[in-house]
C-alpha cells in the first residue's frame, strides 16, 4: 500500500497568464502558495486483475479503459499500469471550490502510481506528466499553475514560456512577515461549487481580445508586484490593494468569472475593513480570499453572516509519499 499527500493552494496573482494562448505570445508569471489542506491517494494491489476506483463514486471494471473517471484513466495509461490494483482518493476540501483539487488529485495520483512501480518522480516530472494528462490528454481549457504548485509546494513564483518550459523560484519571505502574512487572510466559502471548464473556455477565447489581453498582461504586473511586496516591501495594506485590482481586473475576462452575488460579498467584506481580495480558481463560486487587518478580521467575518471561514496555513512542501508497506 502507498498514500500520497498533496497540498492544496491559494493563488494571489497573474492566473490566466499560464494559459497557453498568452504563454506562447509572452511568458506567463503566477505567484500562489501550497496550503495545508490536502489530497490523499492510496494505492494498493487488488487480489484479481480487475480494478476498482473509489472517489465520490466507486468503480470496479475488467480494464482501463473502462474506467469513467477520465483522470484516474489516462493516469494509469501513461504509467502503464493495467490492472490489479486499487485506487481511494481522500480530500480535505470539496472540488470545485477554486483550490486546485483536480490538479492535486493528478499529481498525487501520479506520484502514488509511480512510486506503485517503484519509480520515484522528481516535482518537475509530476507536474509537466500532470499537464500533459489534463491539458493534452483530456483536453480540459485549464493552464499550469495548479499542476506545478501542487508538485513543488511552498511559496513560488511561476514564469511559463512560449517553448513550454516553466521556470520555479521560491518566494523568500522571513518567519515574521510569514506569520503576519498568514494572519492576514482570510479564506470564506461562498457556499457555491462550481465546474471551472465553461469559465476558462470563455476566457481562453476571449483572450486575443485586445482590452482581454492587455489586462492578462496587467495582472502579469501584479504578479511582479506580489513578488517584489513579499520579498522586499512586505505590507498587508499593499498585498490587498494589489489582489483587489487584480480582481477587478479578473472580472473583465469573462462574463461567468463573478455574479451578483459574490460581488455584493465582496463589497460588505470590504466596507467592514477588509482591504482587497479575490475569487480563487476560475470564479463562479468557491472560496473568496480577503486580506484582512488582524484588529478587522472578526468584523468582516460578522459581515459576511453564515458563510463559512477556513482557516490558512501554508505549507512549504509540494505532493509526498506519506506511507509504504
């Protein structure tokens, strides 16, 4: 038996630019961060050649390519796995909330099988195979940021070039403006799953649009600017102005990406103190992310009524293997 455990994530700035479509005219930046809420695989041999799946549905089918689940499918077809074996995927958080789930759930599955054949992948592998699954294999309008934080973990900055290379680099931030930075955010479930593929097949066609382009190309300036505030300049005021414009900046990709909503959550948040924030994932739904003065915290939580509020740690690696036998 094998249980991988891989981090989920929080993205503050430049997601959209590792879409392809923007990649290929001008590299792509992204600066997110490995939480501490994870997925959990196990793998395990089954007593006959068949196979059996277990997610929020349970398979048990004579072959791969009976399997429904598209990811746990075209996994197995690249590791080269073919039957006998048991899969159960465990996660901290539901899907579609905007944390990376689905990505997580590849990478870690990858890792699990792999490790299953006795091969241990290094970060890189995991996350250009989880790309290569995801993007080419099924297909899915999604870009690579999930993929490779999921695999590296810790605090990154992600730059995705037009020959498909990505360049990761640490985010260097001391134990105190860590622990600031940490008690600087807050994490609130809209109530709403959402799938993130309409959303981004819309932003994806929207994006040789020249206003669509110019503010991808803005949010990649945010992106430095995250960098450069961490790093260098630490300050929570300056971190909330920079995700509030890129939030604004978001809602114009795409018409699904906010509603009435969301938007009225955003507005009481910020009227009780928070400074700026945004719609994690592709948007719809999920988590709002907030950055928030610690003295204002439960002021904006109270504004927020019923909603529920999760709490961030960050987590410094990317997906492991937690248990052999």
């Amino acid at each position: 038996m094998i249980i991988t455990r891989t981090p989920f994530r929080i993205s503050f700035a430049g997601g959209g630019t590792d879409l392809k479509e923007f990649y290929r005219i001008e590299p792509g930046e992204v600066i997110s961060t490995a939480i501490k809420k994870y997925m959990y695989i196990t793998v395990n041999p089954r007593f006959d050649s068949s196979i059996r799946v277990s997610y929020s549905h349970t398979e048990i089918v004579p072959s791969v390519d009976d399997i429904k689940h598209p990811i746990v499918r075209e996994a197995l077809k690249l590791v080269g796995i073919e039957g006998g074996i048991e899969i159960v995927s465990i996660a901290d958080i539901p899907s579609g909330t905007g944390l990376g789930s689905s990505s997580s759930f590849t990478v870690g599955l990858l890792n699990a099988l792999y490790a299953y054949k006795g091969i241990l992948k290094s970060a890189e592998d995991l996350a250009s195979q989880a790309c290569r699954v995801e993007i080419e294999l099924m297909g899915e309008p999604i870009g690579k940021q999930d993929q490779y934080i999921a695999a590296y973990g810790g605090m990154r900055s992600f730059q995705f070039n037009p020959d498909e290379s990505v360049f990761v680099n640490p985010i260097i931030i001391n134990d105190g403006n860590k622990k600031k930075m940490e008690q600087s955010l807050l994490l609130i479930f809209t109530g709403e799953a959402r799938s993130a593929s309409n959303i981004l097949r819309e932003q994806r066609k929207n994006i040789y649009k020249n206003d669509k382009f110019r503010n991808l190309q803005r949010m990649k300036d945010l992106a430095n600017a995250t960098k450069e505030c961490l790093m260098n300049e630490f300050s929570v005021n300056k971190l909330g102005e920079i995700l509030h414009q890129g939030w604004l900046y978001k809602k114009e990709l795409a018409t699904s990406i906010s509603n009435d909503v969301i938007d009225a959550y955003y507005e009481k948040a910020l009227k009780a103190g928070a400074i700026g924030g945004k719609l994690l994932g592709a948007g719809g739904g999920g988590f709002l992310l907030l950055i928030c003065p610690a003295e204002k915290r439960s002021d904006v939580i109270q504004a927020l009524g019923n909603l529920q509020e999760m709490e961030v740690s960050f987590e410094p690696e990317g997906s492991k293997i937690i248990y052999i036998l």
